[in-house]
C-alpha cells in the first residue's frame, strides 16, 4: 500500500511533464499484499542495442534522464532511491517509464538547508564551514581527532581548487568524500546515504548512455538556487537567532561569501 502510494505521489508530481512516465495504480486490485499497476512496455535503458536499434538519441535520454532526477530531489523533496537500470524503460513516445517505488527518499527543510550550508562550503573552499557541516550532517560514533580531519579536508578541497561544478565528475568526488568520512569513522544519515547514492547512480546511467555526460552540469542551477535560499530576508533572520555572530559581522562577511560562491558555481545567471 505504501508502495502504491509512493507511485501516485510520483504521478501528481510529475503531473505535466512529458518527460516522465509514472504508471497508474489499479486500487480495485490493490491490496496489503499484492500492488497492480500499470504495465510499462519499453526498452530498458541499458539496452545499448536495442536502443541504437530503435534510433534513440542517447545523449538526449541521459539529458532527459538527470533533468527528472534532480527534479525530484531539489523540486519535490522526494526521490526514486533505487534508480537503476531495471527500473527504467524507454518507451515509444521517448518517455522514460518508471517503476518499483518501495525505496524512495525525502528531503526536509532541515536536510536542504544542511545540503546548501555543505555545497557553500564546497564551492567557497571553506575548510572549516565544511568540517562544521561533515559533522553536523555525520553519525559521530566516537571522538575524532578534529586538527588531522580539517587537514585531510584541505587535502580533498586542493583536487578541486579553480573548477566550477560543471567541470567536476560528481561521482568521483563523492566517492572521494564518504572514503574521508569512513576514514575517521563517520556515518552518513540513512537518507543523505540516500540521496547520495541516487545521483552515483544517475551519473553511472548517464555516462552509460553518453560518456561525455557530467551530473555538475544539471545540478548547477539547482545548487545556485539553494545557496540563493540560504540568503533570503527570512534565512537570514533564523541564522542571526541562532548564531553567535553579530549582526555586523554578517553584514560584512556575507557580501563576499555570496559573490566567492557564485563565482564558482557554474550556473546561468
């Protein structure tokens, strides 16, 4: 039931893109033990053959594909956790058909604003912002030694000094990230896990079908939107009630933050 449920949440949200094909569930036969929906006829989307055999544009598809996976995440708040290729079809009309929705995921206010505070202080090299962040973000399971994870920190942040986001191999980086987290014995929460391992697999998919394909290009936009909700009126207000900065600080430390972190993000102004 929750499974079906998951799939019309999908459908609403996706209610009027010609992207997306999200079946529909047949509640009449529904029940606690058996889900029917909609049957998906299509090619899978690592059918290579198949696909070439049917002319489809694959660069076009992985484009197709990465713009309803960051939908998902930085418009709806919720996400397909288990995108692999079994689960996608591509179907005559070009829609990618969607199915098996037990394994989603949902990002809360909380979490995007954790996810904004950590992508400012990527892009802005902010070693400390980034240690701050890790930590919050992190299951501490025991004391680390803080001095040697702001060193190893630099060190990653270094590999990517002077490139914009649409110039960075997300799954790399990411990989990259959790073997500096493991290193000093810290666990991501179960959704951030999620999340994470949703855009590795988008990026595989994507490189699958075009290897020139980058995730950095489609999140840019949606990154630059979430550092930009960090700095409306309102999140101001909530970050001066709850730090220890003055307002005078702020005031002079934020213009350049904004304009560093812009500077960086590879977006469309």
């Amino acid at each position: 039931m929750t499974e079906a449920r998951n799939a019309e949440r999908f459908a609403t949200n996706f209610a009027e893109s010609t992207d997306v094909h999200i079946p529909r569930v047949f509640w009449e036969t529904t029940t606690s033990r058996v889900l029917t929906l909609e049957r998906i006829v299509g090619i899978k989307v690592d059918d290579t053959e198949a696909l070439v055999k049917a002319r489809v544009n694959r660069r076009t598809l992985a484009t197709k594909s990465a713009r309803v996976a960051v939908r998902m995440v930085f418009e709806h708040g919720f996400f397909h956790a288990d995108p692999h290729p079994g689960n996608l079809f591509i179907e005559a009309d070009g829609r990618i058909g969607l199915i098996d929705f037990g394994m989603v995921g949902e990002i809360d206010d909380a979490l995007r604003h954790q996810l904004a505070a950590l992508l400012a202080a990527l892009t802005g090299h902010d070693v400390e912002r980034l240690a701050k962040t890790l930590l919050d973000l992190s299951v501490v399971k025991r004391p680390i030694d803080r001095d040697q994870f702001r060193t190893d920190l630099l060190l990653f942040m270094s590999l990517y000094r002077g490139r914009r986001l649409g110039e960075v191999n997300v799954a790399k980086l990411a990989s990259q990230l959790l073997a500096l987290l493991r290193k000093h014995r810290l666990q991501l929460p179960q959704q951030v896990a999620s999340l994470l391992r949703f855009f590795l697999m988008v990026e595989g998919m994507g490189v699958r079908l075009d290897p020139e394909f980058n995730l950095g290009e489609f999140l840019g936009p949606y990154a630059r939107q979430l550092v930009l909700d960090r700095f409306t009126p309102e999140a101001l207000f909530r970050q001066l009630m709850t730090s220890s900065q003055d307002a005078a600080a702020i005031a002079v430390e934020l213009p350049d933050k904004v304009r560093r972190v812009f500077d960086l993000l590879d977006a469309p102004g």
